[in-house]
C-alpha cells in the first residue's frame, strides 16, 4: 500500500527526533536538562487552575465552531487591552492552539504550490504546514552576526514573483528571541502593500519582551485587509497543552469565510474554552513575574555563553530562546551525542540542533537553539554541562 | 485581496448555515426542539467529571504528539476489550477528534485529486476534509428504499480506477443509522484486497446498535496494511467537546509516519487526555443505559414518522440519526420554513436538510436528517409538531 507524497515529504520534527535517546539515557537514570522544547516550567495561573475545578457543566458538548462566546469576549477584551479597540468578534476565530490558525491561513490564502516568504531559521513546524497545505515556502536567510534582523527590503523584493501570497513572521521570535522593530515591520507593510500580499505574523510570544521593550503588533498599521495575526494562549499563560489559540484580522470576509473550516472540524475544546475565559482575571503581576523571571534566565544563558570559548550568539529581545553558534563542526551529532555518550556525574543536556529551523540545506550546522525553560540554578548547570561537553566532542 | 480556491470550494455546514434563523427565533422567545445536530444530551460519565474537578497538574504542559501515555493504554484496553487483543500502542495515533484522524488519513493515502469512494448519503464533513487535504470524494448512491445498505460490488467496482485509494465507511452511519452487514464488509474488504485500496472505517458510534445486535468492526478481518479505524470518545461517552479520537491501524509504518504530523500539530488537549484515560473504569451500566435510552428514542420517533401521511423511512439499527423522506418538495426550504414561520404554542422544531449529506446535487431534497439528542418526551413534542408542520407547509 503506497503513502501519499506529501506524508514521505513532511519533515520529523528537529525538536522530536531526539526523543528516543533521551528516553533512553533517561531510563538508564541519566538526569537530563532539557532545554530543547518550548514547554514552559512556569505554573498555569491559579484562576484557570481553580475554574478547571470547579468546571460545572454536565455534559461536555461541542462548542460554537466559531469559538465559545465567553472565550471570544475575554479575548476581544484581551486586545482591547492592548488598544486594538476596534477588535471585536467578528475579527476572531477561535482556534485550536496557533497551529490550526496557520494550517487555515495557509489553506485560506494559497492555492497548491503558492508562496509564503518566511525568514530563516524559523519555526520549524512552518514547514510540515507548509507541506500539509502543499504551500511553498521561500527561505529568506537572516544571519546570527545580524542578530536575525531582517535583510533590506530590496532582498526581500528579489524573492516576490507571481505565486507569492503572503510574507510570514514570528515576532518575538521563535527560534532567534529577535524582536522587529517597528522600522523593519514597516518596511515589510510597505512591500506587502505594494505587492498585495497578506503579512502573517505570529505573535503568541508577544508578552515575552525583555530590557523595558515593548513588541509592535502587526494590529498597529493601516493594512486592513492583509493583516493577519496568529496567535495562542500557550505561552503566555502556561496553556500549551489547552490547545487554544485564535486568528485575527480586520479582513472580515477572511474571517467569516475562515469559519466554513471551523464548521468542519466542529469545535474547539469546551472546557478550556471555559477557563480560559477566565484570563482577563489574571493579575497583572503574574504576567510581570514571568517577564522577569525569564529575562534573568535570558541573561544568565548569555552571560554563560559568551563565557564559552568559541561560541558566537547575540542577545535577543524576546521569547524564550537563543540560538548560539558552537564550535563544534556538526550541531546535530553534538546533539545526539549528548544524550548518548557525554556524562558528568550522570547528568547531561538536550539541546535542538538549529539546523531544523532552516529550509536551505546545509544551514545552521553549527548553531543549536537553546529554549530557556527551566529554572536559573538547573540553567546554570546546564551551561556548565555544555561548556564541557563541547571540549570533550571536540577531542573525540 | 484574493482567497483560495479551496477556501471558496468549501461548503457550509448544512447543519450550521440554518443557526442564524434559529438564533434569531429564540432571541424572541420561540423553543425549538434541536434535532439538527447529533450533540449528545445524556451526561458525561461521573468518572470523567469527577477526575477533572481533582485534576492535579500545576501546568497544562504540551503531551506527547503520538498521545499522552496513560490515555493510550486505557484506549489500548478499550479495543482489548472488544476482543481486537493485538492492537498496541504502535497500532494508535490520539487525535484532536475523528476529524482530525480523518483529515490526516486523507492526507496520508492520497495525492492531490486523488479519489475516495463514499456511499452517499454521507457524513458531510468528508466534504470538507476532501476540500482541504484537495482529495475527490466519489459518491455511489445508497437509497432510502433500500434502508441505505451497499449496492451490489459491481456498482462500486465501476466506478474505481487508478486515482482510487480508498473506500469510506461510516459504521454505524451517520446520518442514515445504517449498520452495515457482516456480509456487506466482507464484500468491501474484498474489493479492496482485489484493487489494493484503504478501506476507512468511521466507527464513531459503534456502540449505538438497537435490537440486540452488534457492530462488526473492520478490524475483525484480516486485512492488516489496509484497515484504517477513525474513531472518537464524542458520542460514546458524551464527550463531544473534548476533542479526543484516535486512528488505529495494523499496519504500523502508517501509525508511525502519521505521527509526522501530529508533531506539527504539537499535541492534543492534556486535560482532556488525563480524564479521559479512565474510560476504562465506567461501569458498563453507562453504556447499556445509554443504548436502551436510544433505542426508546428510535422506536418513539420511528412509530410517529410512520403514522406521518407520506413520510417514507426505514427503522434504521444503529447511531441516533434517521433520515426520513417527507411529502414535501423541498426539504431545505422547509426546515428554514420551521424556523422563520411555523410555530405552535410558540414552539417549532429545527431539523437538517438531508440534501447537505449528498455529494450529488439534487439528491435528497425531500430528505431530512433528525437526531433522536433530545428526551422522549420532548421527541414527541417535536415529531407532533412536524405532523403539524408538513400539514401547513403544504397548504402555502
């Protein structure tokens, strides 16, 4: 029985991959600091938590496909609070974490073997989207030494052709922590206006700004109808696996049309729908505590990094991750080798090899990305961990 | 801006296009008997409800992308206890849903228009996932007469060819109530052996079988690479909105390559997967009451629809859905009708329009699809106010 090309095509997660290994070193009572997923350590707010108890209905039904009013409402408010006042429902549709919101857009705006503008590295699962949508997407590098800042705009023309539909960003960034600036963001509305393109932007890290900066949301210019936010609960507030994003645009035939896909995967989770109704109840400082304590992270990964003899990275602004050049010839066996082979005192790192996140082959050999998600005194060991081991890899 | 073709070949929810009229209706005070959507009315298990009001985890963390651990082994022991001793872990991927599993086999056996048969009427939203995963859904009619069962193998053997990759089911059916033969699905394995297709098989409502009867799963035949189960906790346990089904198979490269894009999408729902492992611990009480309250159900709106002048419908032996015929010449404009005109006592009732379930347009325009959701006495009500109903609307 033969599979379909797109099912050979699509790429095992660079992440995911490694898991094997992991498991197995973790079986033989190998401590390992994982900073090689997004998950983040930090508690889900106690008003979700305590709404999940007291979760009184009877009978787990579908919800709204276009979402669960009380969840719409409390996301309306949400970007309200942001000062997108003109953001209401008929703007949002509820999704089933960011990813469903980009499998949409992609199917939503591209016809088979269209193109998307992207920025490399980028994330990683942009790619299987990409091949589940039989979209193309087009690489454009941006380079550690930049600090992952976007080229110039006449670089970024080059790639426009016929099939380009849309340009695709993620800001705060995952996998660089780079965050736009309002200039770069403007220049890519710029382009996209004068070529009719949709400008994607996934936002789901938008709170996880370091330094008093503050991220500019795509919401904030004038592009009406090409604006397209994807966005999700997940990080913000601990709710990776609640499964809840949305997508957002004042193109209001792009979202109601949009809903016909919602129709036929029915609905999206009821009951955290419920609770997460609730996030407008968060206090304020929960937000703020995680913001600091995830800059102190970021500083203590960079401090530890630039400590290391050989390694080239840039302090990013945002997210939670940092991608550092190692000198180690290949990122992806140092990878693999740490779970399998590098010990000290039976404790070891996984890391995710940076080369994942690229769609040009042969790109980020050396880089790996470090996802800083686990709390200061395991980060700082973990660094330790990764200063030796580089020196052990590479005398073998 | 321009949309996707697909975004415009999509069709509207049959079901869901009718909600703004009866929105409209209940806002001015109107009750309507809801036989239009097949949303469970009976409570969730006490188990489920009750694991979740003590859920412990401080973080709603990502869970693994093949399924969290424990809610696969209780799925595990599920189809152990149908008797299917040898499905294991390798042989199930969790999804977000039978839809998803749906959308993912579509996109794993097929290439672009690439073509799967279905026996019309059918669940409509193959429609959609046919749309989006840009596969060719082949109807081959079933008819009304004929209680909806499978023609003879030469009719469906006509219409395969080389795009054909696979024959759907949907056993017990939705929206017939059909339970397909043991003879019958040794036919379809036949063919399928013979022309080296899938054979996909939507079980979503395999304990929804009235009479002292029993499904017959596809998983009893020996056909290991080309059975694929798409099934779901929605109906069995009341479950609906927890998004949670699965994809079975023997045939563990599929399973194991189909975990490709589960990792795209990250993971199901975490909460729903920790309470919905104790599947295995409700009594089998639940799942008896549940069918002798359906088939009560059945037979009450059964007995009624025969005493209807003109109503034409077979007693259907499985899942809570009966498609009748009406005297009326147009099925779609009389369920509006319902909702935009006839009250009695300031009631009316909301059905679906069968002809959304026929790929082949104008079939089915005197057919309507009720779903036995609501309490006896409520059906009563409602089948007494479609009596009633079919009498004014033939006098307009």
């Amino acid at each position: 029985m033969e599979f379909s090309e797109k099912l050979k095509a699509i790429p095992s997660s660079p992440i995911r991959k490694l898991v094997p290994f992991a498991d197995r070193a973790e079986l033989e009572g190998v401590k390992i600091y994982h900073l090689n997923i997004g998950d983040p350590d930090i508690e889900t707010p106690n008003i979700i938590l305590s709404s999940l108890h007291k979760f009184e209905h009877k009978i787990i039904k579908y919800s709204n496909s276009k979402g669960e009013k009380i969840f719409i409402d409390s996301l309306v408010s949400y970007y309200k609070n942001l000062g997108f006042t003109d953001i209401n429902c008929e703007n949002i549709q509820v999704t089933i974490g960011g990813s469903e919101a980009l499998l949409w857009t992609f199917l939503a705006i591209c016809n088979p073997k269209d193109e998307i503008i992207v920025f490399e590295p980028f994330y990683a699962n942009y790619n299987g989207y990409g091949v589940m949508a039989d979209v193309s997407l087009v690489p454009i590098l941006t380079k550690i030494t930049d600090g992952f800042h976007l080229p110039k705009a006449s670089e970024i023309e080059k790639r426009i052709n016929k099939k380009t539909k849309a340009i695709l960003i993620c800001n705060p960034n995952n996998p660089t922590g780079t965050l736009y600036t309002k200039k770069e963001l403007e220049m890519l509305i710029g382009i996209c206006k004068k070529y009719n393109l949709f400008l994607l932007s996934d936002e789901v890290y938008r709170e996880f700004v370091y330094d008093g900066k503050k991220q500019t949301s795509v919401l904030e210019f004038n592009y009406p109808d090409g604006v397209i936010v994807l966005d999700s609960l997940s990080k913000r507030y601990s709710l990776c696996g609640a499964r809840l994003g949305c997508m957002v645009s004042r193109n209001k035939d792009l979202v109601s049309l949009i809903l016909k896909f919602a129709q036929v995967r029915l609905s999206a989770g009821f009951i955290e729908q419920i609770i997460a109704a609730k996030i407008n109840e968060i206090p304020k400082s929960y937000i703020i505590k995680v913001q600091k304590e995830y800059e102190a992270r970021r500083n203590l990964v960079i401090d530890c990094l630039n400590n290391i003899k050989g390694v080239i990275c840039k302090k990013p602004e945002g997210a939670f991750y940092i991608i550092a050049r190692l000198p180690v010839s290949d990122s992806e066996k140092f990878a693999k080798w740490l779970l399998t082979d590098f010990r000290d005192k039976n404790e070891t790192l996984m890391v995710a090899p940076a080369s994942g996140f690229y769609a040009s082959s042969g790109m980020g050999k050396q880089e790996i990305r470090i996802a800083y998600v686990i709390n200061k005194k395991d980060l700082k060991r973990a660094m330790e961990l990764l200063e030796l081991a580089i020196k052990q890899f590479n005398k073998i």
